[in-house]
C-alpha cells in the first residue's frame, strides 16, 4: 500500500520511525506493506532529526497529488490552510485520507465527512484525540451499542504538564510554562493550550462522535489556566483537591452541555492521579458504565501510533474493496448547545479583612440563593487576605451576578478566581 | 441481521436488554437492526429477569444451527462443553462466531481460529477479557502498529473486589469472600476466580493477541489469593504498597514471561488505585508507550457491550461481503514460555523471635545471593513473631531453596507468604 505524507515534523517523523522499524507487526495485520510514496515538505534541503532518501521528498503537492499509485493521503501539517485544501483536493481525487489535525477535523469536519462519503473514500483522526490512546476507535467501535452519557477528561498534555508543576513543585504558572517550554511539552507560542482552545478542538471532535452533532469549538464555554496561581493550588489542596484543565462532553434530554473549564478534582476522582504530560479520558455509557483510558496524549511514536492505526484500518478497507457507503449520516443529530449548566464552584476573592466582612458577603450569597459548601479564610488583621468559598451546584450565570454586586463592596479588592469544582457520580 | 444466542444467563440478558434498548444506537452504526431469531436454554420454561418472548426460545441447538437465516451464533454459555462442540457446528454451516467464553477460547483457540480461517466466518471474543473494556480491540487494531512489549494488569474482579475489601476494612479473606458472594461479586463455587484460573485463562488470551503465540493455561506459573491474610495487608500497607492478584505477559526476546501472582504494587502505581470489582489493563508498546484501559471487568451490561461490539464488528463485514481470509497465521510465532523470571519477593516468615534469629536468617539468604530491600520485625519477647522480608530481584527457583534451609531451621515456625513485589518501569 503506497502513501503520501504532507508534512515531516515531529509525528511525521514518528510515523516513518513506526513504518521503518515495526514492519513484521504491520505486515502481519494486513498481509502487506506500508510504503512512503512521497513526503510533501516545505524545504526539501532542511536538516532533519532522522534520515530519509531525499527522492521521497518533494516540495509540490501535485507530486502526491497526481501519484495514481498513492491511495492514502496522510496529512500531519497541522493548521487549517492549506491542509482543509490539500485534503479537499486529495478526496476529490478518490485518495483516502489520514489526519491528525484536530484543527481543522473541529472547525471542518462536517464537510470533509460528507466530501468524503460522497467520493465514497475514509477520513480517519484517531491521532486528533489523545495521541496514543485509542479514543475515537473505542467511542466509534468498541461503544457503539452504547448511548454514551458523558465524556470527561484531561485531554491536553501542556496544560497538565504545567498543573503538575505548580502543584508537586509549588512553581507560578509562569515558571512552570517556562520549565514546560524547556522540555518541549509548550510551543513557543503556547496560547492555543494554556487558553484552553486545543481542548476545545478535541472536545468537540468527541461531541460529533459520541453524539453525532457537529459543535463549532469557538461555541465552547471555555476557559484557560493563566489565571491559575500558587495560591489556588494551595488551598485546592488543602480542601482534598487537585486542579486540573478538563474538557467535558454531557448528554442531557436535548441538549448537550460542552465546556473546558480547570477545574477543582476531588483527590479520590482517578483523573486527579492523572500527571504531566498525560491524558486520559473518562467515558460513560449506559452499557458499558464507566471506562477509563489513559496514555500519553502528545508526542512523535504515541501519535505516530495511532496514525498507522488509521493508515492500517484504511488499507484493510481497501485490501476488502470496501467503499465509504454508509447510509446514515452520522452528523445528523440536532440538539441545543450548553455549557457547563449548573455546577458547585470555587471562588477566591482577595479582601479587607476586618469583623463582618465573610458575614457580609455570606449574607450576598444567600439572597442570591447561593448556599455555601465550604468557606477557607486565613489572617485576622485588617490586612489584604485571601478568602475562599466552595459554592454548592448553581448557574454560572447567577454566580457572575452574585460576584458582580459582592465585588463592588469597598472592602473587595478583587475576584481573584473562579474555578469549577467536579463532583464525582458514581 | 439475525443472530442466535447460546444461553441466556447473566450477559445473555445484557445483551438481550441493550439490544432492545439501544436500537437507535445499533442501527446508526450499521444501517441495520440486529435481530434475535433464535435463544438456547436448557430449561425454556424457567423463571428469568427479564420477559423473552416463548417463541425465540428453544432447548434444541438444531433449531439454530439449520436456521440459514441465522448468520451469527452468540455463545454465551461459558464452560468447554458443549460450548465448544456447538461452535465447531456452527462454524461448518459458515456461521459466524461471537463467543465471551474464555475458558473455550484460552485452551481451544487455535483450533477453532483455524476452522473459522479454512471456512471463511469470523471468530470474536472481546467479552472473554475485562468484561466491557476494549482491551482486545485495542490490542488488535488500535496498536496493531506496536510491538507489545508488556501486559500486566488486574483482570479478575472476583479477587480485587475480596483484596479490596480486607485492605479497606480489615477483613480476613474468608469474611470478604463471604461478602463478596453475599453481593453478586464471587459464585458460589469460587474456585476459579481465587485459585487465579480465571485470570490465565484471560493472561493466555491477551498474550495470544500480543505475541501470536497459543499457550495452554495449565502451564502458565500461577498462584491464587486464598493464602493471603490480613498481616500481610498490613505489612504491605507499612511498606508502601497495595496487595493485588496481577496478571502479566511480558515479552523477552525469545521467551515471553506469563504468570498470576498476588503481587505487591508500590502506591504510586496506578494499578494500585484499582478497587473493588474493577480492572485496568496497563499496556506497553514500543510506539505508543504507556496505555492504560480501566473500566467494570464482568456484569450484565457491560460484557454485553463488549459482545455487542463484536456482533457489530462481524455485521458490517457480512454487509460488505468481507470473509475471513487472511493469509499470515495469526498464531505462528515460536517462543519459548517462562514464568515470573527474575522478581523482588516479599516473604512473611513466622519466628520465634530471640537473640540472633535475624542475623542467622539475613546471613542464609546472603549465602544463597539473594539480598535483601528491607526488613519489617516486630516484637522482642521471646514468643513466636512475624519477620517480613522484601528481597532485590532473584529466580524464584533460589528463593525456594533458600527458604527450604530457612524453613528447616528450629526457630522458624512457617513460610508464611511469599508474595510477588511488582517493580514500577518507567
């Protein structure tokens, strides 16, 4: 089976590395080989981390393009242009298509499905999701009798790496995105994780799986970790909690709540125990209960993995003359959007510490009908103090409210934090 | 798609119910409906659970087996015979096979492997491993790039759901097996599941999918919990450590080492944190690291789902005519099968403890070569004492020995336990 592969970075390098050195497993699976045809780069001349012959190089897409002989398109570029062309154009051609962009499967992925049923070829990300671990193959085979309830996870590694840090090491958020950056778990331009907006990505490609509704991940409540600092993490901790970024996916009668919110984890959750780079993903379904997967959500081999995984399953389709003919449209569901709906939180504010101010600003709470779990307050002495509130389940709309009118009290100095608080189902 | 189920016990009822249940689920992912033609029982007017129209059961496999309409045999009857007659049957009339039947598949396997290849029809067995956690298609096609290097993991409920309970309440085995049985969590007949029978079964099943190697379960190195009592909770509690039943397969280079062992796992592990009925699978591959699959190992519903799974998976090849014609032989690879190989153990010696007892035993193990990690002795009367001991890595066959000469010593009551100590990899 010949392929062609756009781009030649880290997972790309992972997937060759794969191809090179794990031959007898791959030709056992699918009584062939995997060949590289041709490898689209945007330098041909660049110095690479590992060898490759440079006559499968090539800086024009019609090479791959054109290749009658490829029929596995795998693109690794990342981004959204030119990868939704190239990919669109591919399809088109009658070529099958292998992406790990989570980017463009978010935002395009309606369309690039139809695109490709109608040509009557597969699209497969498994790698979008979770690097290695197997997500989408569990959630799109191995549950599919199942009405899945809920989806609830750690699902991006960079943010989990500096959460980590802050919390085993007592760092800031900026000496742990630093150390992060070092290790080559941040990108120099690390915004689109620390804003929460790759989780976002991923969680929506999980909504259109697990309920078969396409989700525009700029919908998505969502919220980063910069605010996060030393100090929630202290008193997280000190109420039985870790703090980690979750993305979460709900069903409810006709809607679907969707939010990535950091979140206060109760230290007996097992997503608590979840550390540094790693991911893992919470599924529930009303067969199966609750299932756990955990792996390493980044990286060159593990996201190679799970690349082949599709690169593999789609030769096995074409091996059999299979077609992409489904009749269903697994993107037909049309449900109401929400976010994280009704929820405890956890609030520091910063404040005038002086006799009457907790009562005060309790006494705010209660007539907003916001009764209180938990309530940390430290210092005695007229002194800016941290204070911090766990709220019982209400709407973030109504506790927005509430912080408005309590934030303007003259002995409020701010709202330091909100952070939601998930509680355990079990 | 019309199917015949073999037995309607615990999942023939799960599997009845999700069929029911999640017909919308069920028809989006195939196109079609799955339909119950036919249900073996032995006693069709039985009291059940759940309502089963009269005229889907039969007590006569004929009525299955000559059914041409019937292109799948469910069996979920458990147990070699007539399981495994039934099955052979049915795959001569080009019947496809969806078995949870591990001890069929463990011992009889190949054969029927083989049998299904010459005649065409698919053989699936997710259920037989980890009830509704994807283990087996994760390690078939999700990691179908990998070379496996490593398995371990906890794969009987019965034994987690007892070890749990002596470590959380204090219980002896004989009070948590009592409970366990009063709860739906061991059978009346335990013997399988806490002599570890069950777990090789599964140990032989999954090291069949990872290395293409059939191995009889009878020859696989194993030990069952029913000697573990409550100081050794204790002790393992002092050190550090959590006591499970863990079953592994690991690869050498041209040996693979198998056992069941009731091991002791450092607290950091997340094996660890697996309590009560559950299982986690912790897999290893060269590509994708470190994997791990949690969720409920046995129960109606779940191992429904897992049989679901596969009656899907085989429907969609019918719908697109694919039969079962793989040329490479899953199961050719020659390696030789050893045991645990080289481990930490902790032994629980029982002493009369004086003067010089320690100092004798320590310099005995010493002779033999095997040192020691640490050492737990309590008391200093005169009166006959527990002394723990975890060694550093040694063959099993020394420590044997060694604890031959121990044991012969006047001053040594018993040999207490000797336990496995599991080693974190990282």
């Amino acid at each position: 089976m010949k392929i062609g592969i756009l781009g030649m970075g880290t997972v790309g390098a992972g997937v060759y590395k794969i191809i090179q050195e794990n031959k007898k497993e791959i030709n056992k699976y699918l009584d062939n080989d995997i060949e590289i045809q041709r490898i689209l780069v945007r330098a041909i001349n660049k110095d690479r981390a590992i060898f490759i012959p440079s006559e499968l190089l090539t800086d024009n897409y019609d090479d791959i393009l054109n290749d009658e002989s490829i029929k596995i398109v795998v693109e690794l570029m990342g981004g959204i242009h030119p990868a939704f062309d190239y990919i669109k154009q591919a399809i088109m051609k009658g070529k099958h298509i292998v992406t790990a962009n989570k980017a463009l499967m978010a935002t395009h992925g309606k369309e690039l499905e139809d695109l490709a049923k109608q040509k009557g070829v597969f699209i497969k990300y498994e790698a979008s999701v979770g690097g290695g671990i197997p997500i989408i193959n569990t959630l799109m085979d191995s549950l599919a009798a199942n009405k899945i309830e809920e989806i609830i996870g750690i699902i991006n590694g960079t943010t989990n790496y500096i959460l980590t840090q802050m919390t085993n090491y007592n760092m800031s958020f900026d000496e742990a995105l630093k150390l992060a950056q070092d290790n080559g778990y941040a990108e120099a331009d690390p915004t689109s994780d620390i804003e929460g907006e790759d989780a976002a990505f991923k969680i929506s490609i999980l909504t259109s799986i697990a309920y078969g509704i396409s989700v525009q991940p700029n919908i998505i409540e969502r919220e980063g970790i910069t605010k996060i600092d030393k100090n929630d993490i202290k008193y997280a901790s000190k109420l039985g909690y870790k703090i980690k970024l979750l993305a979460a996916t709900k069903r409810f009668n006709d809607s679907v709540g969707i939010y990535v919110y950091p979140s206060l984890v109760p230290n007996e959750h097992p997503l608590a125990a979840i550390n540094n780079e790693f991911n893992a993903l919470f599924v529930r379904g009303n067969a199966v209960g609750e299932v756990l997967l955990y792996g390493k959500g980044a990286g060159s081999l593990p996201t190679g993995s799970a690349v082949l995984s599709d690169i593999m399953s789609v030769t096995k389709s074409i091996n059999n003359n299979i077609r992409n003919s489904k009749k269903s449209d697994r993107l037909d569901n049309n449900m109401e959007v929400r976010g994280i709906g009704k929820s405890q939180y956890y609030i520091r504010l910063q404040v005038i510490d002086k006799p009457g101010v907790l009562g005060k600003i309790a006494m705010t709470f209660g007539e907003y009908g916001i009764s209180l779990d938990s309530v940390v307050q430290n210092g005695r002495d007229e002194k800016s103090v941290p204070l911090v509130f766990i709220t019982h389940d209400i709407e973030k709309e109504v506790l927005d409210n509430t912080l408005k009118v309590v934030s303007s009290y003259e002995f409020v100095e701010k709202v330091a934090s909100i952070l939601k608080v998930e509680s355990i189902e079990k």
